[in-house]
C-alpha cells in the first residue's frame, strides 16, 4: 500500500516537471520503469527464496527500499513552483516566476480542493475506470498468469514463471513508447487502439486453447493495457 501510494505521488512530481506536450512521454518513461518491479520480483523471488530463504528475501527487499530512499532524498527535487514557495514566495509570485522556467502544470488550491475539482470533472470518471481495468488487470494477470500457464497448459514451472515475466516486462516497458504515441497523436486515439489490442487479446486468451495463440494472446493484452497505461496519464493533466 505504501509502494503504491508513493507511485502516485511520484506522478504528481513528474508531472510538474515537465510541459503539456511532452506529458506521456514523461508519466510513461516513470511508469513504465517504475512497474518493471513485478516482473523483477516474479523472476528474482523465487530464485532468492530457494538458495537463501524467505527471511534473505524479505532482507533484501528492505535493503533495496532503503537504497531506494537514500537516493531519492539526494536526488530528488521538487518542481519550481514549489521550491519557490518553500524560499518563502507568495503563491502567485512564485508561479510567474515557475512559468518563466518553463512550468506548465500547478496545483489547484489544496490536496482537498484538488480532489474535489477532479471528482467534479466528468472525464475523470472514465479515466479512472480506464486505469484501473487496465493497470489493475496488469497486476491481476502478473499474480494469475503463473498458475495459469501451469494449470491449462502443463508447463513446468520455470516456463510459467518466464511467460509472466515476459508478460510483465511487456507491460510495462511499452508504456515508454505509448506514451510518445499519446504525446503525437493525441491520448483519446491511443487509448482506442490500445484498448482495442487488449479486446482482441483477451479473446484470443478466453476461447483459443492453442498454446501459440494463447502466447499472443498474453503479447497483445500486455501491449494493450501498457500503451492505455500511458495514454491515461497523458489525458489527466490535460483534463
């Protein structure tokens, strides 16, 4: 819960970094490395609890969050806006001058008010129906796929495990490139197609009992929902 919870906050710090017209690109580059974490840990987990034990695992997932946080506190910076007000500027004074370093993006009043003003606008209510089909099915399917591959097909276990990850890494990295697509030819078109792959695939998974198939199948349901994935994230700044 609090992984998640930090990832939608780094959402909002990318965000403001960066113009209207480069906001697929930048929400799909962090989301897109960002979520590579599932598959890391469906290919990684197994191999650590086997020759070390669950207790190394559970050890080393620590020491990679507290890597993780010292970077982050060295490294990370918040967008001018806010750093400006931190220096001891006047909301409005602040924004002029985070405007003229090129922000685009500001926040609207409080964390309350801005919840409000989104729960207000209609388009959100879609979008959030779209993200969370499709970024939530990606964690589902990530969790599901292993005992899937194993159950209807018979493979062994390392193959389910490389299908999944396979799977995930797909998801997820193509969410780099949707989100160039969304950046030129707009979010509402990508989101289309990319629904539409995901439609097709989830077809092809449901009814074609061929192994093959079945394969791309998963290939086009992970392009699907990673390239929505990132045409979401360029539709919400923009409404």
């Amino acid at each position: 819960g609090c992984g998640i919870a930090t990832f939608s906050v780094g959402i909002g710090q990318v965000s403001y970094w960066f113009p209207q017209k480069r906001q697929g690109w930048a929400l799909g580059a962090y989301a897109g490395f960002g979520n590579t974490a599932p598959a890391l840990a469906t290919i990684g987990l197994p191999v650590v609890t086997m020759y070390w034990g669950l207790s190394s695992a559970y050890l080393i997932s620590a020491g990679i969050l507290i890597a993780g946080i010292l970077l982050y506190s060295f490294l990370g910076q918040n967008a001018w806006f806010f750093q400006l007000l931190r220096n001891g500027y006047q909301a409005d004074e602040a924004r002029v001058m985070a405007q003229q370093k090129g922000q685009e993006i500001f926040p609207r009043g409080s964390a309350i008010q801005a919840l409000t003003a989104a729960a207000r606008t209609w388009r959100m209510w879609p979008l959030v129906v779209l993200y969370f089909t499709t970024f939530g099915g990606f964690l589902a399917l990530t969790a599901w796929f292993p005992t899937f591959w194993k159950a209807y097909y018979g493979v062994n276990l390392a193959t389910a495990v490389s299908l999944t990850a396979a799977f995930s890494l797909l998801t997820s990295l193509i969410r780099v490139p949707g989100g160039i697509w969304a950046d030129r030819m707009g979010g509402e078109r990508v989101a289309i197609m990319a629904l539409a792959s995901l439609l097709l695939g989830a077809l092809i998974v449901a009814f074609s009992g061929v192994y093959a198939a079945t394969i791309v199948g998963a290939a086009l349901m992970a392009v699907g929902m990673g390239v929505n994935n990132a045409a979401v994230f360029k539709l919400v700044p923009r409404y």
